[in-house]
C-alpha cells in the first residue's frame, strides 16, 4: 500500500468562548480527536451535517487554523509547527477550493489578476510568463482566454466556481481542500464542475480532500469517505463498502435520509428517520456524541467515548462492535 | 375538480437594465389531496410563478397576462377593479385558503415577537376564535408539528430555535387555519439531510391527515422523487413537461429534463456511471429567445427551434412536454 500523502492523528481544534461577568469560560470543540490518512492520488470525502467540524479540520489542514493538539503530516513532515517560509512553501502544495463563489473572489480584480495573484506572491513562473499560464489555467477549467479582462460579477456562479479552481491551480498543487465546491451551484452546474474536478485529477494527479454535505456527490467523487459527527469521525471506509453497508448508527440513519431520484424505490424504502438533532459542541460531555440520538444507545454510551476501531477493513467508533463484538451483519438496522 | 388552476400566466419586473421576463406563459393545475413538485434551477421561475399566485410580487413585479383560479374563483388581478380591491380579496385568502412555507425560516419570523403571537395571528385573522380560544389552537399546532414541550417552547422567541425547529414552527403557521393548498417553497433546502427527513416527513403526515394539496418547489430532484405524486418542470420561466412521478423519472420526454436526471447521481446504486451534466448555463431572461428557452444549451437543438417556440405534446392525460423533436413525429431520445 502506497504511503499516505497526508496523515491527521489525534487532531483537535477548540476554539475559547471568553466568560463574560457573570457566565464561564467555554470551549467549542470543533474537532475532537479526528485521525484520517488520504493517499497520494485518492479522493477523500468528509461528510456531516452543519457544526460537526468538517470545514474546521479542512481549514486545519491547509493551515487556516492552529489545531490544540495533535498532529498534522504531510509527507511525513508535521506541518502544525511551520512559521515563515516553511509555512509559505507548504502552501504552494496545499490549496483550498472554497464553498462560495460569490464571497471568495475579489470584486475589484479581474479575472487575470485574480489568477496570477498566487504566482505573484510565490514568484513561481518568470513574470513574463504568467500571463500566458492564466489562459492556459482558464482553458483546463473550460472558461475562454478573452474572459482575461472581465470581473467576477460578469460570470455565473458555476463560471466563478471554476475561476476559484483555476486560481488554485495556479501553484501546481499536490493537494487540494475542496471545502463545499458545489452546494452553492444548481444541480446541472454541479455535474460540470465535479466532472471538470475529476478530469484535473486524472490529469495531474492532484489528491483531494472532499467536504460536502451532498452525501451522493460525496460517493461519486470519494474513494474513500470518513462520516464526522460532532467533531468525531465516527467511521471510515471505501465508499462503495460505506454506503453498501454502513456501520455506525449515525451512518446508517444519515444515508437513510438521503432522498434517492427513483420514485418506485423511494416507495418501498425503508428509512430510519433520526430524532432529534445535532447537540451543541461548547463544552460536549464526554461520551459518544452520538448517544443522544442513537436508536441503539447502551448504557456505556453515555459513560465513554468509543474508541475508533476496525471493522470489516473499516473504522468504526461504536461500543456495538467493541469487545468480542457481534457480527457487524448482526447489528445492521437494514 | 382542481383547487387551483392557472391559465397563461405572465409576470414581468421592471429593472434598470430592462424587463425581466420571470414566468412566461404558464399553466399547470393541481387536485385535490395531491402533491405536485414544480422543479427548476434557480432563476427558472418557480418561485415567481407562486408569488404571482399568492399575489406577493414585490413592486416593479407585475402579472402582465393569465389567470387564476382557486375553487373556480378566479383571483386574477384582471377580475378586480383595482389593485386595492385584489389586495383585500387576497388577505382573506392568504393564510387562510392557501398558505405558504418559506425557504429561509429565520427571515420569515418576526425575531422580536413571541411564537405564540405569530401562531395566533393568522387564526384571529381569518376564524371568528376568541383570544383564549385561538392559543388553544397554537398549543395544538405546535403538538401537531411535533414541538416538544409546546406549552414552554410557545412563550419563547425565534433565535431560541434550531433551524428544524423553525421550520416545524412555520408549517405550523402556515396549518393555522386547514388550507386547502399549502406552497411550500423549497422548504427543507436550508436544512441538513435529517433535518430535511423530518421536515418532510412531517408535510406527508399532514397532507395525509388534512388532505389539503400541496405545490413542493424544489431542485432536488431526490426529494420530487420520494413525495410528489405529479410533476412540472421548469425551464426559462416556461414549464417544458409535466407528467407524474414515475411518468417523469422513467420516461422522460423533454431533453432537459433528460439532462437533469444525467445530473444526479443514485446513491444506493453499485455502478458508478459518469455524470452527464449539462453544458452551458441558463438563458438571460432579460432577453428571452423567442423560440425554445433550452436551445443553447440543447444537444439536439434544431433550426426550428430557434425561432418558434415548441407547442405541447400530449402523451397521456398526465405527462405533456413541450419540444419539437415530438411535433416532427420523430424520436425524441
């Protein structure tokens, strides 16, 4: 097995509520113990619900954020402690796609500034080539060269979407955070730019981590998917395996509320439809997050926070499979 | 016979950078106790097409031609003296007879005032209840809407809620007085996926329990496909073809919304084909083609199709579609 391009262990990013006169000091934990590996050249989608700290970690990764404890590597170097040039060098490597096209693109920039801006400030390609790498860039995303002059409110929001790609593979980058690409476009837009985002992969190779909340999107594009919950990742695996035969509760009752676009099947479906909703990580106890709404909830599902452990040639955070455990065929709810 | 038909409906807004032509010759009716989803991409002039029912068009909106009929009361501008005349007739009839469900729950509440006082407002409204009587009924509703704990949560304020809360809270309102059509405009698209089973969960239940009807516009062609039992889709403020669930999913006639279907993928299925999306984007409607509005973005566009627009083919009493690969008698596939 080829070594991982990007290792996370035991990450967590908390974020400090200052205590007012008369309330405490709280801590939101955003991301609390979350270990994932992508391999070089794989797709790694990142799904959950809103507040579960997806964004967080992707923001993590590319060094947006400071994580408490715990480690980041990439190719083997831990990139939490990088300052300076070091830091500036890693993200040369490491780039972000961001979720709204309206809000990441400078209004008053047009659309070659834009693109050239990160070349700028890496001084990568000698100046007088620059310009002629931004048309070669607006060709791999499918936009025109004479689109050079024009500002962003001049473009679609599919159009900015693929300028917001184009600038980020401006730095020829071995990795990309795709936080949210598609959930601000339509649903035929979105076809193209997850089309256009696998094309530049079979092209260059680039790794990707994926984060969306469109859980067939997610399958489409992953390779592998990792399911997080309240700053937990609760389980991961391959993503035909995850959704053909998910594990964990909270798996099984998020791709149960997946609506499916076949009407005779949506018919006789079976669905288990989850109570309640995702609670508050400020200060979260310390038990499985997923206690509380868990159809399945034990005893000791209020006492601990299962461990992460293997399954299957998978990983699960779930006491039902712990300890000489049951079958997972057992356990399954479908 | 229908609850609510409407005849070539046209509405316009007049901007700065020219007329926009938002919905353009539509009709569609709906049954009784049905669920009829009306799809489009945004700026397809779905959302448009229930504010002009609704009579809610902000102001440079107007309905320039159509009408419509509620119970066969025709409730068209046209069929009142004055706009002061139609607005008093619609305030009897919205909340009452017909409801709507908003998209974004937080804009739609009054932050500054109790739920309680927002639910009991269209109740004193429309039904001759007494105070007393009418905060039974909130406390009833918001049971009915799954609250927990309604008689604490009903004295709270908006931001107390979670969006899903705020949601239920709405169609709660929105249930006040047992309207025989509720417009529920893409209710669960600010909601996360379970979120989203609930809330519509919840609108089956009280479709079944109230047999009111209700219009879903949606783009999610997944939650069309698990609660809608008609379906209209909409393109360049035109509706291309209609026809019922299975109708739509499994024999799709129109090219696009052929198009839209190669556009979203199975989750549950093992084979993981390609996606064929759709190139191009939508039609300006500032400037509308005078002949089918998918043209430029159609893979079997012909000459014909740029200068006249498509009439309807009839397929079977439910499914119609609009295009001019049916009217040569050819293949449309």
């Amino acid at each position: 097995m080829t070594e991982p391009i990007l290792q996370v262990d035991n990450c967590h990013v908390w974020f400090d509520i200052k205590g007012g006169l008369f309330t405490k000091k709280q801590t939101v934990k955003a991301v609390n113990g979350v270990s994932l590996q992508v391999r070089a050249g794989e797709t790694f989608g990142l799904v959950g619900e809103s507040g579960c700290g997806k964004s967080t970690l992707g923001r993590a990764i590319v060094k947006l954020y400071r994580p408490t404890s715990g480690t980041i590597r990439y190719k083997r170097q831990d990139i939490t402690a990088l300052k300076g040039e070091q830091a500036q060098e890693y993200r040369k490597h490491v780039q972000m796609i961001f979720q709204d096209p309206y809000a990441s693109l400078d209004p008053r920039m047009t659309v070659s500034e834009i693109i050239r801006e990160p070349m700028d400030i890496h001084d990568l390609y000698p100046r007088r080539e620059r310009e002629a790498r931004v048309v070669e860039l607006l060709q791999t995303v499918g936009l025109k060269p004479d689109h050079i002059r024009r500002y962003p409110h001049e473009f679609s929001g599919g159009q900015r979407q693929r300028i917001g790609i184009a600038r980020t593979l401006a730095l020829d980058p071995e990795f990309i955070v795709c936080d949210e690409p598609i959930s601000a476009l339509d649903v035929s837009i979105q076809a193209q730019v997850i089309n256009l985002l696998e094309d530049i992969q079979k092209k260059l190779g680039i790794s990707y981590l994926f984060i969306a909340h469109d859980l067939s999107m997610v399958k489409h594009i992953s390779d592998h998917i990792g399911v997080m919950y309240l700053g937990h990742l609760v389980e991961i695996g391959p993503s035909r395996e995850l959704y053909r035969h998910p594990l964990h509760p909270y798996t099984q009752g998020l791709l149960s509320a997946v609506p499916i676009p076949d009407p005779k099947r949506a018919r006789e479906r079976h669905r288990i439809v989850l109570d309640g909703e995702i609670p508050t990580p400020i200060d979260p106890k310390p038990c499985c997050p997923f206690a509380t709404r868990c159809p399945k909830a034990m005893e000791k599902c209020f006492c601990a926070v299962p461990p992460s452990i293997q399954v299957d040639g998978r990983q699960v955070a779930c006491f039902l499979y712990q300890e000489g455990g049951r079958a997972a065929s057992e356990i399954n709810i479908k | 016979m229908s609850v609510l038909r409407v005849e070539h409906l046209s509405t316009q807004f007049a901007t700065d950078q020219g007329t926009v032509q938002a919905v353009r010759d539509v009709s569609f009716s709906v049954e009784a106790g049905e669920v009829l989803g009306l799809v489009g991409e945004s700026g397809s002039g779905k959302s448009v097409t229930m504010f002009s029912i609704m009579g809610l068009l902000p102001g440079n909106g107007h309905v320039v031609d159509g009408r419509v009929f509620l119970n066969d009361e025709d409730l068209s501008v046209s069929a009142f003296g004055s706009e002061k005349e139609y607005e008093k007739k619609m305030q009897t009839i919205r909340g009452n007879q017909m409801a709507m469900i908003f998209q974004d729950p937080m804009t739609f509440l009054n932050p500054v005032l109790r739920i309680e006082t927002q639910l009991m407002e269209p109740i004193r409204n429309h039904t001759k209840l007494s105070r007393a009587e009418a905060a039974a009924r909130a406390l009833e509703l918001m049971e009915k809407v799954g609250i927990p704990s309604p008689e604490k949560r009903i004295k709270q304020y908006p931001h107390q809620f979670s969006g899903g809360m705020r949601q239920r809270i709405i169609i709660a309102m929105a249930l006040a007085c047992d309207p025989q059509l509720i417009i529920a405009d893409e209710p669960t698209t600010a909601l996360d996926v379970t979120i989203q089973a609930q809330v519509l969960e919840l609108i089956g239940q009280i479709k079944d329990s109230l047999r009111s009807s209700v219009i879903l516009i949606t783009h999610d062609l997944g939650v069309v496909a698990q609660t809608c039992d008609r379906i209209a889709i909409m393109y360049g403020g035109k509706i291309v073809e209609t026809g019922t669930a299975d109708e739509i999913f499994y024999m799709p006639n129109h090219p696009y919304t052929k198009g839209l279907l190669g556009c979203v993928t199975d989750p549950e299925s093992d084979t993981n084909e390609p996606l064929t999306p759709i190139p191009g984007s939508p039609p300006d409607l500032l400037k509308p083609p005078a002949g089918c509005p998918f043209l430029d973005r159609c893979t079997q566009a012909m000459n014909i199709c740029r200068d006249y627009m498509p009439g309807q083919t009839v397929f079977s009493p439910t499914h119609t579609s609009c295009c001019w690969l049916n009217a040569r008698g050819g293949e449309a596939g």
